[in-house]
C-alpha cells in the first residue's frame, strides 16, 4: 500500500478543537475523506470518518487494521498539515 495523495482544509474557527479534514488517495485508486485532524490533550491526532449509532455512540466507517498502518497515516497527515500551516495565504 502506497499513500499517493493527501489534501487538507484547514479549519479556520477560534476555540475548535477540529482543526483541519484530509482526504487520502491510496494506490491512486482509492479514496478516504473526512479524517480529522484534532487537538486533544496530548496534541495533535486524526480521527477517522466515522457515523453515529442509534446509541448515541461513534462507529469509524473505515479504519487501518493494524497499529503500524494507522501511525504512518497519521504521521503522513500530520506532516502535510504542518505544511499546510506554514504555505502562503492563497
């Protein structure tokens, strides 16, 4: 698996604890949006797409299946975020 794209929006609110959404192209063939960059507690962390269950509670609608997968992505994001935060106003 190779990730060949990311893309973030930043999101522009004072006091929000979401502060961008990437989307993810891997193989150049499949597509992953609304990962979420937030700031928690301990710093930065993506959270993946996910829907609310008739319980109330949050599901992930996708996901890595193992740890190793889900660190790269999200020092891949991170990374572009970063940069994102560092571009020029367009």
């Amino acid at each position: 698996m190779k990730i060949t794209d990311i893309r973030i929006r930043i999101v522009k609110k004072d006091d929000n604890k979401l502060k961008a959404v990437a989307s993810l192209t891997i193989d150049e063939c499949f597509a992953v949006h609304d990962i979420k960059v937030i700031e928690g507690n301990q710093g930065l962390f993506i959270a993946m797409p996910s829907r609310k269950t008739p319980e109330g509670n949050f599901k992930d609608i996708v996901h890595p299946l193992n740890t190793e997968t889900r660190d790269e992505i999200s020092k891949l994001i991170l990374a572009e975020y970063d940069k994102a935060l560092k571009a020029p106003a367009e």
